[in-house]
C-alpha cells in the first residue's frame, strides 16, 4: 500500500513543529543539528530540515517581531505633564507710598484721630507675581484608532504565521526533492559502476585472447574504449551523488554531509488525478491562504487610514497658582468714644489658586490624511491582483505537473513492461550466442549496457514522478492519491 509523500512530510511537519517552536522560543541561536553518520531516511532528512534549516529559523524571529508589534498597537498613548510659569519680572520691582490723616468730632461728641499709611510694592522680587502653572494633559483617540490599530496588527501576524508555513512547505518539498534526487544517483552509481566492472573483466577477456592470436586486436581496442567511457560514466555519477549529498545536507544548514547513504526505495509511479481535481485542491493550499491573509491586512490598513484622518481630542485638567501685587496698609487712631484709646491696624494681600480645565481639538480643514487613505485604498487593490498572479502562476505549474507525471507515469510503463523485458530478452539471446560462438563478448557488453541503461531510465522516471508529485503536493497542500477508476471508489494500484 502506497505511503503518500505528503502524508510523510506533512505528519513530520506537525509532529516537529510544537518542539522547533520550543527550541526557537528557549535560545536565541539554535545549536547545528546532528544527522546520523549511518543510514538517512526520507522521515529523518525532513526532520533535520524543520529543525536546522536557517531560512526556517530566521522565520521565528519575524513571528516574534509580529507579536509585538500586535502588544505595540494596543498601547494607549502617555500622559503629559507640563509646567509652566508665566509674569516673571525681570526688571527692579515697583514701590509706591501713600499717606492719610483724618481728625475731627463725631456727633456724639466725641474726638477722634487717625494717621494712616499704605505701600505697594512687588512681593517676593522676580517670584512675586508670577503664575504657576501644573496641568496633565491626555490624548484621547477618536474614531476607533486603537482597535483598528491592533486589528491591522493582527492581521500582520497572520500573513507572517502564513508566510512560515509557505517557507516550510517549501523547505520540506525542497528536501524531498533532493533525497529523491540522491536516491537515483545513489542507483546510477551502482548500475554504472556494475557496468564498469563488467566491462573491465570483458576487457580482460580480450586482452588474453589477443595475446593467444584468438581475437584481432581490433577487439581489444574497442574494449578499451567502451571501458574507458564506462569509467568516465561511473565518475560522472559519483560526482553528481556527491553534490547530491551537499545539496541535500544544505537544507539543515550543513555543508559536510555526514551520513554515508539514503535509504529508501522508488514507489511504483501511478496515474496521476485530472488537473481539474488538483484545481479544486487549491483552496488548501498555503500559498493562496497566505494572501487571503494579505488581503484582510490590506483591508485593515484601509480602515486604519481612514481612521487616522479623523482629529483626537486633548483634555488638559491642572492647578495655577498665581500671585497679587504685594500691599500693606498701616493705620493708627485716638478715640475718646469709651474713653481714651489708641490702636494700630494692617492688612496684607495673599497667593491666588484656581483649577484649569481645557479641551483641543484639531479643525481637519486641510489634512485629512487623504493621502494616506488613497495609498491604502491602491495597494489593497494591487493585493487583489497578486492574489490573482499567485493563483494564475500555482494553475500553470499543476498543469504543467501534471503533464510531467503523466509523461513519467507513461515512460515507467514502457520501460518496466516493454523496454526491460525486451532488452532482458536481447541479452539473454545474446549471451547465449556467445556461449555458442555466434557473437563475441563486445555484443555481450553492448546488449548488457542496453540493459542498464533501460534500468537507469526506470530509475530516473520514477524519480521524476516522485519529485513532480512532491511539487503537486506543495502547492496544493495535500497529499496526491492515484486517480480512482470509473467503477470503482477505491484507488487504482499500478500492478507490479
């Protein structure tokens, strides 16, 4: 029973995600991950790319940055508190002096007498007069700002959330993709270097033939040719699995691979589903989920805009103190009404306090953020389209997936149920021919050379299939099933 790739990556995904977030959470720079030095599994090269990968860990940060920009936004704006100090003097302070005398009969009789004596002059020096000032002040918000501040905070979060998981959809096709590309270099290097030693024994052959005057040594020159271009096959091979192996280990940030070979073997390929299956799949994918969240933030931002053009009210509440000019009076009297007295009399002014309340609104007669407004109202229309870019460009690549699967479907057919049984034929005939002195060991070589080049093809065919099939998968965010008969609801297994 086929396991689906993107059963394998997707269930990888899920199970190392809660413990990459972790980690990401915990330290600021994640230790390199350590690949086992013996065999490598699909399974086990995806979870070294969730944990080491460095596009993916960058990623945490950006979430992080997200986050609190979303705390940001929902911060209230601070108080103000001024003080201010107003009517300093700065020149010398003014004096002024007058004098009274008041004496006479009341009708009583009585005699009275009285000298008075009044100054004025600035109290305290410069300090005297001056007005103290202490308000708080605070900004209010009007037209919902804050909630749609955080609104568009949010909504930038979710992009950033979806922007990761379109990087790790990435990253983890990216990997299945290069295991499956080391897994059909890992088979072209066994069946070119079997070749090669095949034709080196075959070489051999000759060679002692020639020398025994058996064969002309025409022979021997054409097996030294065909060895020395297997030779040069199988070290092309190799250095195709080496760079395999680096371009794979590049993708948990390693650059010296330490794992000796990838085990794993090529499913049978099968008929991929219609196109239009894989169109309807699309609503899953994360890469238009991704700008679904786009274009709810742009529309956020459009809302925030509008808001910003409506004017904030300031409310001012404080205390002023506030000093008089500085006058005394000095008064002294004689009065013979109940007898004979004499007395003395003065009066000082004092500090003035009060409460200050104010209100201040700006008049949006000129800048009513208009700009800003229309600027959010085109880039979330800009949005509208790249969605619809995305999405055009997604349709083309299934398409054309699944054009590639199907031509890779069709060839592993021909080569697993003609080619192959054909050349196995031609070389069992052949060798059979040489065993019987019809045909010499060069025509043994060449019918055996078909014969692993047919099985080199099956190889490449199937890892093309898997690799196309991982891309579909990609994009539409699930997992590609073998298209189902019309009879039947169950699906179609290629026969093996």
């Amino acid at each position: 029973m086929r396991m689906s790739t993107a059963k394998t990556i997707y269930t990888l995904a899920l199970c190392s995600l809660a413990l990459v977030a972790t980690a990401h959470a915990q330290e600021s720079s994640a230790p390199p991950v350590q690949e086992p030095p013996g065999e490598l599994t699909l399974g086990q090269a995806l979870a070294l790319a969730l944990r080491g990968n460095p596009g993916l860990s960058a990623f945490a940060w950006d979430i992080r940055a997200a986050e609190a920009r979303e705390l940001q936004a929902g911060l209230r704006p601070n108080p103000e508190l001024s003080l201010e100090l107003e009517d300093l003097r700065i020149g010398g302070a003014a004096s002024s002096t007058s004098m009274s005398r008041n004496q006479g009969f009341s009708p009583a009789g009585d005699l009275s007498f009285a000298t008075g004596r009044a100054s004025e002059s600035a109290r305290s020096g410069a300090f005297g007069e001056a007005q103290l000032t202490l308000a708080l002040s605070q900004l209010v918000e009007l037209g919902g700002k804050r909630a749609k501040r955080v609104e568009a905070a949010k909504r930038e979060r979710d992009v950033v959330t979806w922007d990761y998981e379109v990087a790790r959809a990435d990253v983890l096709a990216q990997t299945a993709r290069a295991f499956y590309t080391v897994l059909a270099a890992q088979e072209r290097v066994r069946l070119s270097e079997t070749l090669a030693g095949l034709a080196d024994q075959a070489h051999k052959t000759i060679k002692s033939l020639v020398q025994a005057g058996k064969v002309s040594p025409i022979e021997e020159s054409r097996s030294q040719v065909e060895l020395s271009q297997l030779a040069i096959e199988h070290e092309t091979a190799a250095g195709e699995l080496r760079a395999a192996r680096i371009e794979l280990a590049g993708n948990w940030g390693s650059s010296n691979p330490q794992f000796s070979v990838a085990t794993g073997s090529f499913p049978d390929t099968f008929a991929p589903p219609p196109a239009d299956d894989l169109k309807a799949a699309l609503d899953q994918s994360p890469y238009l989920t991704r700008w679904i969240a786009e274009l709810e933030r742009r529309d956020a931002l459009v809302a925030l805009a509008r808001a910003n053009g409506k004017p904030d009210l300031t409310v001012t509440f404080g205390v002023r103190n506030a000093g008089k000019s500085g006058v005394s009076s000095r008064d002294w009297g004689l009065s013979s009404a109940e007898g004979l007295t004499l007395g003395r009399g003065s009066a000082d002014s004092d500090r003035d306090t009060s409460l200050v309340l104010g209100f201040s609104i700006p008049l949006p007669l000129f800048n009513r953020n208009q700009g800003n407004i229309k600027e959010a109202e085109y880039l979330a229309d800009k949005a509208a389209y790249e969605r619809r870019a995305v999405e055009a460009g997604i349709t083309n690549a299934l398409n054309a997936g699944y054009e590639r699967a199907a031509a890779a479907h069709a060839a592993y057919k021909a080569l697993k149920n003609t080619v192959i049984p054909t050349a196995q034929d031609a070389f069992d005939a052949v060798q059979e021919g040489y065993r019987a002195g019809k045909f010499g060991l060069l025509d043994v070589l060449l019918a055996q050379r078909a014969l692993f080049d047919a099985q080199r093809q099956l190889s490449q065919s199937q890892a093309s299939f898997q690799q196309t099939i991982v891309e579909i998968e990609r994009f539409t965010g699930m997992a590609v099933e073998p298209a189902q008969s019309p009879n039947s609801t169950t699906p179609v297994e290629e026969k093996k």
